[in-house]
C-alpha cells in the first residue's frame, strides 16, 4: 500500500508522473490498494519502455506481494528480453499468485526465450499458473512435440476432450490431475480416466475412491469400471474416504462434564440454551440446599444427559459414501 | 485404533500361517492394524480355498468391520457357490455402505445363480453405490433382462443416462423411483432427464424437486417443469414450501429472549457472545444489587422485543437460496 492512498485520500496524478518520467514515483504506485492506478502505473512504465526496465527488477526484491505483483505485470507490457531471468525465478516463487503472473508476463515477451521456462510451468500443482502457461506458450506459437507435452498442454488449457483423445499417452497427466486441490478439476480428470478406459489407471482410481469429495468418489467408481479395475477391491478403496461422523464419547463426556454443550457439539441448537439452563439452576440450588445437596440432585440427571447424548450419536446415521 | 488392537497380538510372519494352514489366526489378522497386513491375510486365505470357507463364514459375524470385509473378499476370491447363501443372509444385516457394495460384488464372484433375484432387487436401490454393485455383480453373473422394466432399472443402476433417456416414457416411472437419490448430483441428473423426456408422470417428481433441500435441484427442477406439465403459476408456491435450510427462525428467537445474544451469534453474528456475556454479567450484578427475579422483570420486555427482531433476521437468512 502507498501512503499516499491512506493519508491524503487522493488519486494520484499518473499522467504527470509519466511526463516527469518518475520512474521510482510511478513504481512505488505499483503497489497502491486501487487496481485502476496500478494498471495505469504499469501502462506509464511499459509505454517507458526498456529504461524501466532495470529499475523494475531492482524493485523485485521487495517482499510485498501486491508490489511484486504490480512490477510482473509493467514487466510483461513491457516486452523485454532482459526480464527473462528474473521472470524465470518468479515461476518457482512461493506465492501461487506471483506465479500466474509471471507466466501470464513471459508470455508477452516476444522470440521464444520463455518457451522452456513455460513448459515447466505447464505442470506447476496449481491450475491458474497451469493455464496462464499454456495461454501464453499458444501465445508464442508453440506446438508440442511430445505426447506428453500435448497432453500437459491440454490440461493446461482445460481442454478435456483433446485430453481424452490422447488415449494412454494422458493417463500419467490425469493421474497426477487426481490430486489437484480443486475437486471439480478431479472430478474432471477421474471422468477423463474412465472415457479412456485404460487399466494404467487402476491403481489411481482406486486411490481417488478415498477422496475427501463425494463426487470425485462416485466419478472414480464410474471410471473404475471403464478401466477394468476389479470390483472387490473398490469397497476397500471406499473405505478409506475420511468419515464426519461425531465421536460419542466425546458427546457424552461433555454433556456430563458440562451439560448441554455435549448436544451443542452435535449440532443441536438448544444445547448452549440447556448449558445455560443447568448453571443458572446450579447456582441457585447451591445457594438453597447446599454444596452436598446440589450435587445430589444434579449428579444422577448429568449420568442421563451424559448417556442420553452417547446414545444419540452412536444412534446417527453414517454419511453414505 | 480399536482398544481390542492394542490387546490383540499377532504373530510375528503372517507368511508362515499359510504353511500351517492357520484359518483362525489369519482371520484375526483380517483386523490387523496394518493395511498390508490386512491385504496379506486376505490374500492367503483365498490361497487355502475351500478348507477356509466355514470360517470366513462364521468370520461374517464379526463386530470388527475390517474382518467382515476381509472375510466378504476372501469369500469372493475362493469363488465357492455354497458361500452365496450366507452372504445373501449377510446382506440384511450388514450396516455399513462399503461391505454391503462389498457383499454385492462377492456375490457376482461366486458365480451362484441364487443370488440373482436379490441382485435385481436392489436395482432399484436407493443408494447408487448398491445399484452400480447389483448391475455390475448381475453382469458378473450373465444375467440377461427379462423385460424392458429390467433392461431400464439396470440401465438407470449403471447411470447408462444416454440410454434411459432414449428409452422415452417408458423410462419415467424407474426414474421416479430413484428421484428421491441421497445424492443431488443424481436427483438433479434424473429431474433434468424426466424434463428430456417430457412425459407428464414426472409431474410428481418434478414438484418434489422444486421444494427439494438442494438449490441445484430446485434450479434443475424450475427448467424441467414446464416439460413435465407443471403451469409456471404453480412453481412459487412449491418453491416457497420447500424445506428451508437455514438457521431456524424459531429457535433464533427463543435463543435470544432467554439469553439475550446467543441468538445472533446462532445466526452467525460473532459479537453475539460478547452482547451475551454483558448480558449475563449486568443481570447477576443487578441480582446481587437487589433480589433474584426483579432483574428477568425488568431485561424480559427487552428481550422479548430483541428476540423477535432475531426471529425476523433468521427469516430473512433461511428464505435465501
């Protein structure tokens, strides 16, 4: 965030920046809370053109991501060979967002230098920096040689059918797709498995029938029977999915330890309703009746609450797979 | 970890219990902690055969599900028809989703035309997983449908939508049965379907649709109805008589005239706790200042009027979607 934004409230004059050729000005504006002045800083910059460029990858080493973020993008419009270097270490940066960006800037830099660079990227763990990459290499023209290349490209750009065509050539690709973070990506990518048909898939499938999604779980089962995976072992597989289910212990000890929150950890509303029922009758018998007698009263109905929330919850149904 | 696992104690080398043909040690090991050992025993008691299966039938009876299932794929593995009568039993006791699929397809294995009728039963189950299992364990076994019901509920159990809607009408009333699906992925697929088809008996399913819990049914139902003979005028009504999902208004109010902001912080306000605990805090003070029912005279008229602004912002919480 520039200080500018914070304290004086107004927006600052980009054009005249641009005419001063504030290189350092317009940079520090890079990182403003507005997207508008930022593109419009990274506009100023890139119609600058070569000159800023050094001063830019200085800039990069700040450690502010909006910043770095800024720079990528002036970096991109600008075009120059000389950002390769430093958009390349970029693509292996932490940040999954700096990465979609310096993909996205490599594939404004003209001559195929960022070729290799983007053919890493193609196989980056996260989609957005998958797809920027192969954007930007369709951008340059490239065409994959490989099967392997071409089926890493139609990931990247989402093409499932051209994916699906591959046949067995996409199969390691998709398997890898299984363990996207994104659920509908390996939903995708376990449909994609089955259409194939191929028995390589196997053991990945089987692998997916644990899958924390519902969905990715029904797919995989679909595409298990397309890839000839023996049905007796896909209940074993099935069994692997992680369960929600509440513990009854837990249940009862609270409901006994401190009744009415044991109901409130199952879910139920009134819970914290009987929770505060119970103190407030605790507090009034044991000024009353006494420490021995509030105790006596009080300790037989928390067994009950104590069983009653046991039971209910070993009573629950499980969530179908 | 089940405790029984940590009294339990196996045998150092599974693999010598095949030597000495030790059914009962290695049906223990069913149970066995580890996966591969699980896997192992499994596989060695296929190996013994025959001479295994009065055990690994009486092995169906125990509590531990891990050495029911392993017993279900040892069973299935041997291939001896005498075990389908026990496994036909097994399935009406059996609890959990993943050995009942289990059951299914050691059923299919044994290759016993007995277990045919049972199979075609759940066809129609409400649980897709048994479905698929049933259609694919009747593959298994060379059954061929007798009728066109058949041919269409086996279909519909292999999700072989292409097909069923093909099948036109005659399709409807199996896609009927199975539009109440646990699932809203499947309960959307069949609601759209009944719209392809256009027959007015989906009229039915299509009505429940529209109050359905899910909003992607309820959208998948709106765009079937007018196909499935449903007049747009009547689509709000049923829509508004769906089961609404939110907080329940009700006890939002209730929540917060006893105690006054635990109603808001049960419908997701964070500084309910906070108004809550003030709340509490100047009431006993109030109580300790002058006597222990005065105060709830004076605080209930307020809450009362807050809890019934709570009811009406939980009202306006659970109508969206």
């Amino acid at each position: 965030m520039v200080p500018q934004d914070l304290f004086l409230g107004r927006t600052p004059d980009i054009t005249m920046l641009e005419e001063e050729c504030d290189i350092p000005a317009l940079i520090s504006h890079l990182a403003s809370r507005e997207p508008d002045i930022q593109v419009a800083a990274a506009e100023a910059l890139a119609r600058m053109g070569s000159p800023a460029t050094g001063p830019l990858i200085a800039a990069l080493r700040t450690r502010k991501r909006a910043r770095r973020l800024g720079i990528i993008a002036a970096l991109g419009q600008i075009g120059d060979v000389q950002a390769l270097d430093a958009l390349d270490g970029l693509t292996k940066d932490q940040s999954s967002e700096i990465r979609w960006q310096a993909c996205i800037a490599l594939g404004q830099i003209e001559g195929g230098g960022a070729v290799p660079v983007l053919l890493f990227s193609l196989r980056d763990r996260d989609k957005y920096v998958r797809y920027a990459s192969a954007v930007s290499l369709n951008k340059a023209g490239y065409v994959p040689e490989t099967d392997d290349d071409r089926a890493w490209f139609s990931a990247g750009m989402q093409d499932w059918e051209r994916l699906t065509a591959l046949r067995n050539a996409a199969v390691p690709v998709l398997t890898s797709l299984l363990s996207d973070p994104d659920a509908d990506l390996r939903r995708k990518a376990a449909r994609a498995l089955g259409a194939i048909g191929s028995s390589d898939a196997g053991p990945a499938l089987l692998h997916a029938l644990g899958d924390e999604d519902r969905q990715v779980r029904w797919e995989a089962m679909l595409a298990s029977q397309m890839c000839e995976v023996p049905s007796m072992l896909l209940p074993r597989g099935l069994c692997r999915r992680p369960r929600l289910r509440k513990n009854p212990l837990v249940a009862g000890i609270l409901n006994f330890l401190l009744p009415g929150l044991g109901y409130g950890y199952l879910g139920k509303w009134w819970g914290i309703m009987i929770f505060q029922i119970d103190i407030t009758t605790t507090v009034w018998i044991f000024k009353y009746y006494g420490e021995a007698n509030t105790y006596g009263i009080l300790f037989p109905l928390y067994i009950i609450l104590g069983v009653h929330a046991w039971y209910i919850t070993k009573k629950m149904p499980e969530e179908p797979p | 970890m089940p405790l029984s696992d940590l009294l339990t104690r196996y045998p150092a080398d599974i693999r010598n219990l095949y030597a000495v043909r030790d059914v009962p040690t290695l049906i223990r090991f069913m149970g066995h902690p580890d996966p591969k050992n699980r896997t192992i025993a499994v596989d060695t008691l296929t190996d013994i055969g025959a001479p295994a299966v009065p055990a690994l039938i009486s092995a169906l009876r125990s509590p531990r599900s891990y050495v029911r299932l392993g017993a279900i794929e040892a069973l299935a593995g041997i291939r001896d028809p005498a075990s389908a009568g026990p496994l036909i039993t097994h399935l009406q006791k059996e609890k959990h989703s993943e050995l009942l699929c289990a059951v299914i397809f050691a059923l299919g294995e044994t290759g016993s035309p007995e277990a045919i009728p049972c199979q075609v039963h759940l066809l129609s189950d409400n649980a897709k997983y048994l479905r698929l299992a049933a259609a694919v364990s009747l593959e298994r076994l060379g059954w061929e449908p007798e009728n066109e019901r058949d041919r269409l509920r086996y279909r519909i159990a292999r999700c072989d939508w292409d097909a069923v809607r093909k099948a036109g009408p005659a399709a409807v009333p199996w896609l009927c049965d199975i539009s109440q699906d646990p699932d809203p992925a499947i309960r959307s697929r069949v609601i759209s379907l009944l719209g392809e088809i256009g027959a007015g008996e989906g009229c039915r399913a299509c009505e429940a649709g529209i109050r359905d819990r899910d909003p992607g049914v309820r959208w998948a139902s709106v765009l079937a109805a007018m196909n499935c003979g449903i007049t747009p005028a009547r689509m709000p009504l049923f829509l508004a008589s769906r089961e609404r999902t939110g907080p329940n208004p009700a006890a939002a109010g209730i929540l917060n005239f006893l105690f006054l902001g635990l109603g808001y912080n049960y419908i997701g306000k964070w500084w309910g706790f906070p108004v809550f605990m003030a709340y509490m805090s100047v009431i006993v003070l109030a109580q300790l200042a002058t006597s222990p029912f005065l105060p709830y005279l004076v605080a209930y008229p307020v809450t009362a009027f807050l809890g019934l602004h709570t009811y009406y912002l939980a009202r306006r919480i659970s109508d969206q979607g």
